[in-house]
C-alpha cells in the first residue's frame, strides 16, 4: 500500500486466525486527519482478534525523539 509522506510501522500485539479487512482503510483514514492537521502519529487498529498499533513517520522530518530508537554505549570496562 503506498503512504506517500509516510513511513508506516505496524507493531502487532494480538494477532488473529484471518487477516484483517479493514486495514488499509484504517490507514487511508488516519492518513487523511494527519493531512487535515491531526498532531497523532500514533493509532491502535483493532479488528476481530486483531490489535495493532500503526505509528506514521514524515518521510520529510526528523522523526520526533519519543519515537526514534535511541543507541545506547555500554562501557563495560574493556581495554
């Protein structure tokens, strides 16, 4: 599915016996309040067993430091 301007993360916390069916109007909604001005970039889809949560990433921005993966250094004493 294209997200032009975004890049789309699905983080499954159930998972059902059939694939869902309303998810790609899910995101074409949610896509279309952000356009709109939505400030969220963070929303849970739940359909039958299904519980997903869908964050959306500007392609034009830095993302924002609550969502970015931070690296972490670990000094252990090692020489």
């Amino acid at each position: 599915m294209q997200t032009p301007g975004f890049f789309v993360t699905a983080e499954m916390q159930r998972k059902g016996s059939v694939m869902p069916e309303g998810l790609e109007t899910f995101i074409h909604s949610k896509l279309a309040l952000i356009h709109k001005g939505l400030a969220t970039r963070r929303f849970v889809f739940q359909e039958g067993e299904w519980r997903i949560y869908i964050t959306f990433f500007p392609t034009t921005e830095v993302v924002d430091e609550r969502y970015a993966l931070m690296n972490k250094v670990v000094s252990r004493g090692y020489k």
